[in-house]
C-alpha cells in the first residue's frame, strides 16, 4: 500500500507535517513498516479541500484531527 502526502505550501499551511508525523508513528505503532509505503509530493491540484493525501492512487482530504480515523478507516481496514 502507497500513502502520498502533499506538502506543497497550501497543504503545508494547512498541517500536512503534522498529517506525515501522525502517518508516521501510526504506521510503526501498528507494526506496517514492511507493508505501508510512506511518500511526500508537491500540489496534487486540489489546493481547496485540505491536506491532500492518496492511498494508492484514491484521494482523501485529510486533517491533522482526522489522522486517526483516516488511518483506521482506509488503511487498517484494507490491509
């Protein structure tokens, strides 16, 4: 599984740092590191609708108080 953060500067302003940290310790808290991909990237084009994240190609707006649920939701759920 690939999980792409943007940290262009309007993802940037809006917590993608804190979004990557929460990802990070997520990912080893739950033991994934040999199944979960972790990348940054510039503008995704979608500057509007919060930090952008995608999981394997399928976009998310995601917030540093919606880390947890995201991470449940679309990552734990689908490995």
């Amino acid at each position: 599984m690939k999980i792409t953060v943007c940290i262009g500067s309007s993802c940037h302003i809006k917590g993608s740092r804190q979004v990557v940290e929460q990802l990070q310790f997520l990912i080893a808290e739950n033991k994934l590191k040999d199944k979960v991909e972790l990348s940054g990237t510039f503008c995704m084009g979608k500057c509007q609708q919060g930090v952008c994240v995608t999981v394997d190609d399928e976009f998310f707006s995601v917030s540093p108080e919606t880390v947890k649920t995201f991470f449940e939701s679309e990552v734990l759920n689908k490995l």
